[in-house]
C-alpha cells in the first residue's frame, strides 16, 4: 500500500487533520454534515487564506472536484468521523464551524464491504461512479450516516451495457458480459492516460487515486480471490481500480483486500455477493450452462468458513447477503433458452433438451444453497456473525412482486430490481439489498434504524423501464417475449 494512503487510514480513524498549527475558523455549509459523506458543500474561507487546491481536505479525506472562486470553495465531501471538522490545504490547517454528525448507532461508526460485483454496485455489466454511489452499501451508509468511503470512477470510464446494446426485440438479450466487458477494458487503456509520460497509469481511472475506500468489493472476485488476492488480469485489473490505484496496465496486484480490510478498523463489514462469482460462472458465461465451472464444493466451503472465522476476529458486526437463487436472475432465461436450442439441433428431443438444461440448472442451485447453508452454519457459531435472507427475499419478490409506489418490482427482465445485463441490480434493487440488511441490523441489535427510500430511489434509477424508454428501447415488447424454440 502507497504511504498515502496509510496516512489517510489513520486521519480517518482520527478525524484529525494531521497539522498542528491552527489558524482562523472557516464557514462551511451544510453545517452539519453525514458521516457518510458524497454531498456537495460550498465552504467560506477568510481573504487571507492561501489554498493549494490539488491538496485540500475536509477531515480526512481529499475534497473531491474542488473549485475556489474568490474566497467560495466547492466539492464534493468524502466523508469523516463525528464530531468537529477541519479544512487542511499544504499542511496547514483551519477549523471550521461544521460537525459531522453521529450514526444511526455506534455500530455503523466505520462501514467496510468486501466481495465482488454486487458489492461494488456493478450494473450494466461494468462498475461506475453511480454504481458506486448507489451499491448496497452506499445507500445503507447514506441511510444510517454511517463513515463508507467509495473508489469513485472518473465518469465516463466504463461503458455500460445501454438500449443500444441490447439485441432487437422481441429478445432484448444483452450480450455475453464477458466480452462487454474485455472491450469496455480496451476503452480504459485509451483514457486513463498521465499526460506527463503518455503512459497509461490506473491513478488516472479515479477520482482520488490516494484514497484506501472502505468498499472493497471488487468483481470477479471468489472467495478465494478475497482471501488470498488476486490471479489473472481480469480480477487485477478490477482490483487496480478499487485498492491499487497505481501502475500500468498489466501490473499485477499482489495484495489482499482482507489485510486492508483489517488495517481499517472497521465496526461492521458488509458481504453481499462474496461467493456468487464460485456459483453463477455457468450462467453468465455461455449457454452451456457447464457445472464444472464454478468452484469445487470442497474447495469454495473451507475457503468461506476461513474468510468468515478471520472476519469474526476482528469482533466487528458482520453481515453476509445469502446468494440470489442463480435460476432465478433475468440472464437465466434466455441463456436456457439457447441451451435448448443447442441441444436440438445436436440431436435431442424438445424433453431431452428441456431436461438436460434444467438439470445443469438445478446443480448450480444446490452448490448455492450449500454455501448458503453454509453461511446460516457460522451465523450460529459466531456471536458477531448474520446471516442476512436474500434469497428467501427475492423468492418471495419473484411470487408476489415488489410493491414501490404505483409500480409491482420484480427480478425478471426489465422488472425493475435488475440492470440491463440481467445479472446486476438496478439502483433500486441494491436499495432492496441494503433494507434487507438493516431489518437483519435492527434483529441483532434491538434498535430502530432508518430505511433506504425505495421510491425516492426508484425515480432516479437510470434502469428504469421510462428511461430505457426514452432510449429507445420497446421495453413493452421486451418485458412481454416468452423466449421459445
């Protein structure tokens, strides 16, 4: 790890600074501020300032965007411990009139998340600076005022999957995610470019390269890959963007987001999908639907029960999402379909087909039901362990519908919870995600703590069916096609 970020580790967990020297007070506005952070402030400073603007911080944290005009300074706020709050610029320092409030409960006072993609709030099959900001975890803190800091992306980095990519209608498939995503990574190497050398550099991809997030969730990533770090370029190239913001295109990363995750000192840690990646691989990689590729049982299981047994040791408040059954995702349907298909034209009956399809499906249902079961097994074993019912969630959600306002969510293809990738959640089905876990919160902790606004969150979803809409997407048609041989 860079020593800055070390550096920003301990202002965090401080609140402070780092300088001695005190000088006149600033006015920042809004006075009083959410640990959480990621909103905009305007801050006063007295004519007789002097401000190295690439170094601001507000608390701990770099100001994001920063922009002084005159004595007005603007940015986006990252985020900070309760209490009383600093601006520092070039190694001084100026108290200011803010105060970052208090948490909805002390148990939320530092937020960290590890896993994969849902985790990091992918969504039209790349990760994003709205994925980001709207990821379970970033709506729970935001909700709860709880200190979770974020590896925002420039904007613009990533392509992701929109109308346009989508096959026509009736099918409206989106197309294999795998190679969306290696050439959205092309893209990458085109942008994130130092001027000064002409080299690519991952500094370039974010916001605050200096920046230790406390979401760790990076995707492609297994439950191995949490444990022991990264071992092919895809999962590095990820894990560049979130914890290893440094070097050229194919540096490897050799560290392990669970040491970073201990050197936080989190409160509560947050795992939403840290094993869907050993389970759905079938599925999100071709309509062959072949078992083989998810992770061995007897090699996924050991590997979760050690990542569990070291995250009860650091006596923080954990919570683990079981996994979404992987039948049950908008992607399954067609990629069934094809298989079908396939199988037809290889030879078989419409029931061979239909079997032979169905059975593949049924296997990767179980080895997810075992990791989840396995999940429940620690949550009894460990005081400080929860298992929180995502599953059983979105089974229900599936039968009944989710009710948001005038509208019924569901998990099908454009029903609402998902992305256009099928796989990934809309903002408002990562808002699911986060209620899901504060309910488990409130079991746990006997308190009453607020929830995530679906509606509010619903009518700014960019996954929307009237944005795809107006993207001039037949989302009518597409919702409507039963996919058949």
């Amino acid at each position: 790890m860079v020593p800055s970020a070390l550096a920003a580790i301990g202002l965090a967990l401080t609140g402070c600074s780092g300088s001695t020297e005190v000088m006149s007070e600033v006015s920042v506005l809004p006075a009083t501020l959410p640990g959480s952070g990621y909103i905009s402030v305007v801050i006063e400073v007295p004519e007789d300032v002097e401000l190295d603007v690439p170094t601001l911080r507000l608390g701990p944290y770099h100001l994001i965007n920063a922009q002084l005009n005159g004595t007005t300074l603007t940015g986006l706020f990252q985020g900070a411990p309760a209490g009383e709050i600093a601006l520092s610029s070039g190694g001084e320092v100026w108290p200011t009139d803010a105060v970052v409030d208090e948490p909805a409960d002390p148990h939320l006072a530092r937020i960290v998340t590890i896993g994969a993609s849902l985790g990091m709030g992918v969504q039209g099959g790349t990760p994003s600076r709205q994925g980001a900001l709207m990821s379970p975890s970033a709506q729970l803190a935001r909700a709860t005022g709880g200190m979770h800091t974020l590896p925002l992306l420039v904007p613009g980095l990533l392509p992701q999957m929109g109308a346009s990519d989508l096959r026509p209608p009736p099918s409206c498939a989106a197309p294999g995610t795998g190679s969306f995503v290696s050439d959205a990574a092309l893209d990458v190497v085109a942008t994130a470019i130092d001027p000064s050398t002409g080299q690519f550099d991952y500094a370039y991809t974010r916001e605050d390269p200096e920046l230790l997030p406390m979401n760790l969730a990076v995707g492609d990533f297994r439950v191995g890959t949490v444990l022991n770090g990264p071992d092919r370029f895809s999962q590095s190239f990820l894990a560049h963007l979130v914890y290893d913001a440094e070097g050229g295109i194919g540096d490897p990363v050799f560290d392990v987001p669970l040491d970073f995750l201990e050197e936080l000192d989190p409160t509560t840690i947050l795992l939403f999908d840290v094993y869907g990646n050993d389970i759905i691989t079938p599925i999100a990689s071709s309509w062959r639907l072949d078992p083989g590729e998810m992770t061995p049982l007897e090699e996924a299981q050991p590997d979760l029960i050690a990542l569990i047994e070291r995250l009860a040791a650091t006596d923080a408040e954990v919570f683990i999402a079981t996994l979404p059954r992987p039948s049950l995702i908008a992607l399954t349907a067609p990629q069934r379909q094809a298989a079908i298909g396939h199988r037809i034209d290889a030879g078989d009956t419409r029931e061979q087909a239909e079997a032979w399809a169905d059975d593949r499906l049924a296997a990767i249902d179980a080895r997810g039901a075992a990791l989840d079961a396995t999940v429940y097994e620690q949550a009894e074993r460990f005081s400080n362990i929860y298992a929180v019912p995502v599953n059983a969630a979105l089974v229900r959600i599936e039968s009944e519908g989710l009710e948001v306002g005038d509208e019924v969510l569901t998990p099908r293809a454009f029903g609402g919870l998902l992305s256009t990738d099928g796989i990934h959640f809309s903002d408002t089905g990562y808002a699911l995600l986060a209620n899901e876990t504060l309910a488990v919160m409130e079991d746990a902790w006997d308190v009453t703590l607020p929830r995530v606004d679906l509606q509010a969150v619903r009518a700014q979803d960019p996954w929307r069916a009237e944005q795809l809409a107006n993207d001039g997407l037949d989302v009518e048609q597409c919702a409507a096609y039963e996919p058949t041989r």
